[in-house]
C-alpha cells in the first residue's frame, strides 16, 4: 500500500519552519495593533456567487482557479480565494458596516487552484487590512503608512518599492476598454487567445498580461489616466502629495489594474526582485462599490492583502528572522538516578512559573547521563540543570548542577531547592 501524501500545491510547514512564520505573524499582530485595527475573522467556505460577484466573473480566479462544488443539499460552495470579499460579507451582515467606520484586519488560509511555484501554493496563507466608511485619500494613506511600518519591522524596507495608479471609476473604465479594444483589433494576431478574448469580455486584464508579445501589441495604446474623472484625478493627486510630504517613496505604474474586478480609483503593489518573477508581496487599493454590490448600503472600503509565503521565502532568504524566534530551548533538565524523574518535572514546573519567559525542556524517557547531556546541547540551550540523588550514610541528598552549554562550560552545585533563586542569577548575569 502506497503512502498517502499531501495534495499538490498545499504543504505542510515543519517545526523547522515555524519560526519563520511565528516572527512575521507576531509582528503583524504588533503593527496592526498600534494602528488600532480590530481583528475580523470569517469562514474558508462561502457561497460561491459571494466571489462571482465580488471578483468577477471573468476573471482568472472565477474562471479558472476556484475550488467549488454542490454540497449535499446542492448549494454551490468555494473555498475563499481571497479576504475581502468574506470580510465584506461578514461585516456588512453583522451590521458593522451603516454610518460608521472601521478598521478591521484579518489571517488566515486562502485557496486557488494554479500552478504551484516558488511563493505560490493552492492553500495560501494572506494577511489583510480593510478600512469601511473613510473617504480619503487620508485612509488610503494610513494604509500605506501601516504597509511602510510593517516592511520597517520586518527590516525589509530596502528590498520592497511601492507601484502606485490610478483605474479611476467602473465608468471611466468603461470608457477606457472601448478604446482600448478598438486599438487592439487590428492587432489581434500579436495576442494570445486568453488576450484575445479578455479584449472583448475584460479589456483592463489585457494590460496586466505577462506575455512578452502581448505588452509589445500594447505599444502605444491609450493611457487610463485620460479617461478618470475630475473627481478621480484629484483624489489620486492628494494621495501622492500626502505620500511625498511623509517622505514614503513611490513609483507610479500606468499598467498596474490589479487582478479583481472590485478596485477603483487609487490601487497599488509592494513588488521585490529578491522573488524572481513572482515580485508581488503585497496590494490592494480602493473598493468603494463592493459593499453595494454585495447587497449592503453603499460604503466606502480600502485594503490590501499581504501574500505570506513570499514573506517567509524574503525573510529566510535575507536572514531577517529575529534570534529570539530561532531559539526553542532556554534551559533542558538533565535526570540522573532513582526518582529523579519526578523531581525533575516538579522543577520544570517551578521554573516556567517563576520565569514564564522562558522555554524549559525536561528530558523524558530515561537515559545514560551522556545521552541526555548530548541531547541537551543539540536542543540549543543556554543552560542545562542535572538532577542528580546521592547516598549520604542513611540519607538521600538532593542536589543539582547548574551548567552553561558554552565553551565555558562553568558549572554549580546547588541544592534542590536553591535551583529556581540561582537560575535568576544566572540570567542577571547574562543580560549584564
């Protein structure tokens, strides 16, 4: 019988691996706490008209990469391919939403069926931040400013640049397909057949194309910033000024529509080149329609979605993962003789209660004394406590040595019951 393995494209993230991952989520955690977003979260399973209306029909994710089905009462049902649409959902029918603001964030498993590749998998992992109710440019810019304050955490600032553009409205963008598929029709032999049919049926995921000979037929085609509104051009105008005045660099994109039918006015991208072709890290934009469109109240929306993975390749590449996330074991107790087992656990509770800091390992399943001092170095930690029970005449002395895993390797005695006391000396003495 063969062994099971896990699905193609959805991977598992070994012990090895979870520093990484605990770092970025924890100061994720911390960026958005200080910018006093609230924590939102929503199911993985939705109807899938949520996306098809949200996404749109004739994009790439509805058309090609969802995972859907009927269930049993023969309800059409997706896995959440991205947040906002679920975020929407979920704040809109709870009432979130009418004559107020928010500012929510959001983690968690996203699912699309692509090709799996370096940093993209078919069960993801995004983060996300949406704000409801704010006009902006302001709130577009608190975004960006918190997008800025995570790469700064994160020590990734100089390897990300931020493309900014303008789509303007669904009607300026309407205007803008017709001229454009008026310009790519007598060009439609340079074009893929999925160029040629989004000309027709999506014209704005042509610019997006990565064929080479796709943005070479697009040579010359008009420009979307000649089709936004009055309306349109100022907003975007005032996000740049308030951009340049907190000094957060940008470089505008006229190609840049992003991939979901929901945008409008400003979008924009984190891009790297430490990923290879796969640059995106991060994006979003305005959204102020999708509400409405849902169903809800008309509400203004903006936000963006971070991809994880990518991160993680970033941050393991860089070596950008804080030590303290990399260290797994503080201090390994070391049980050495008859009943030193039960001491032994007695202690490890004394100590995690007296230094709840600490990572406390206490060695289980018996041993030879070697054995359990080599398994102490190979766990990392600074400091080892071997229990150890002696014969004295009649009685039984309880003692243990405290011992630095160093080259030092400076160790002392202590009875039992000093252990906890001198292990704090020990770390004052560190930290000085």
């Amino acid at each position: 019988m063969s062994k099971l393995q896990s699905i193609k494209g959805m991977n598992d993230i070994l012990p090895d691996q979870s520093p990484t991952w605990q770092y970025l989520e924890s100061t994720f955690r911390k960026v958005v706490a200080r910018f006093a977003y609230r924590e939102i979260r929503f199911p993985i399973l939705e109807h899938t008209q949520l996306f098809k209306r949200s996404i749109g029909e004739v994009t790439d994710i509805v058309e090609k990469e969802m995972y859907s089905f009927a269930d049993r009462n023969g309800d059409n049902l997706s896995l959440r391919p991205e947040g906002t649409a679920g975020c929407v959902r979920a704040a809109d029918q709870h009432g979130l939403l009418y004559n107020q603001t928010q500012r929510l964030w959001y983690q968690g498993p996203m699912f699309r069926r692509e090709k799996p590749q370096k940093g993209r998998y078919r069960q993801f992992q995004q983060f996300g931040v949406e704000a409801f109710g704010m006009a902006g440019p302001d709130i577009d810019v608190e975004i960006l400013q918190l997008g800025t304050a995570l790469w700064q955490a994160l020590a990734l600032t100089e390897y990300l640049s931020l493309e900014i553009n303008n789509i303007g409205s669904a009607q300026d963008r309407q205007r803008f397909g017709a001229a454009l598929t008026a310009f790519l029709e007598p060009r439609a032999e340079q074009l893929d057949e999925d160029a040629r049919r989004r000309m027709y049926t999506n014209p704005l995921r042509v610019l997006d194309s990565k064929n080479p000979a796709v943005q070479e037929a697009l040579q010359g085609a008009p420009e979307l910033a000649d089709f936004v509104s009055e309306e349109s051009a100022t907003h975007y105008q005032r996000l740049r000024e308030l951009l340049e005045s907190l000094g957060i660099e940008y470089r505008e994109n006229p190609r840049l529509v992003r991939g979901l039918d929901y945008y409008n006015n400003c979008v924009y991208e984190w891009t790297t080149e430490s990923l290879g072709a796969q640059g995106a890290v991060c994006g979003g934009g305005r959204y102020d329609g999708l509400v409405q469109q849902l169903g809800g109240r008309p509400t203004l929306a903006a936000g963006f979605a971070i991809g994880a993975e990518r991160l993680v390749l970033m941050l393991d590449s860089l070596d950008k993962v804080a030590a303290s996330y990399r260290q797994s074991v503080d201090v390994y107790l070391v049980a050495i003789g008859d009943g030193s087992t039960e001491k032994s656990l007695a202690l490890a509770t004394a100590l995690r209660g007296a230094y709840p800091q600490l990572r406390i390992l206490s060695h289980c399943g018996g041993g030879k004394y070697n054995n359990q001092l080599k398994r102490a170095f190979a766990s990392g930690a600074a400091l080892a406590v071997i229990l150890e029970s002696e014969a004295a005449g009649s009685e039984v002395v309880e003692a243990a040595r405290i011992r630095r895993l160093d080259d030092s390797g400076e160790t002392v005695r202590v009875a039992l019951d000093a252990v906890v006391a001198t292990i704090g000396e020990y770390l004052t003495k560190s930290e000085a």
